[in-house]
C-alpha cells in the first residue's frame, strides 16, 4: 500500500524536494499522510494510506490547481 501511496505522492510533486510523511496509529490500524512538495500558483496534492488490521486498505488522493 505505502509503495502505491508513495507513487501517487510522486506524480503530485510540483517543486523539488523531499515528500513529508506522517504516521498516525491506533489499535486497529496505520494512517500515513504524505506531502510532497508544491503550493500556490500551480499545484498541491496529498495522499493518505490507510492500512487497517481487518485487511482492508484504503488511499485517498487529492490534487488541487490554482
């Protein structure tokens, strides 16, 4: 799943630079929230993983343009 998220966040990269990761936990499953880089005047995207212990994974994946 992260290798899928991480590929999304790829294609969202507007500018140079390293794509921020947060991991968010709970008892039952693993949120990452990645943030490549980008911003006003162009670009910004975010994509989250969502991997949870019964099995089923999600991703959310959002692109805004300016």
């Amino acid at each position: 799943m992260d290798s899928v998220a991480v590929a999304y966040a790829e294609q969202a990269r507007q500018f140079d630079g390293s794509i921020d990761e947060q991991v968010t936990q709970t008892d039952d499953s693993t949120a990452t929230r990645y943030l490549p880089p980008g911003g006003a005047g162009g670009y910004q995207g975010e994509v989250y993983a969502v991997d949870t212990d019964s099995g089923d994974d999600y991703l959310y994946y959002v692109l805004l343009n300016d």
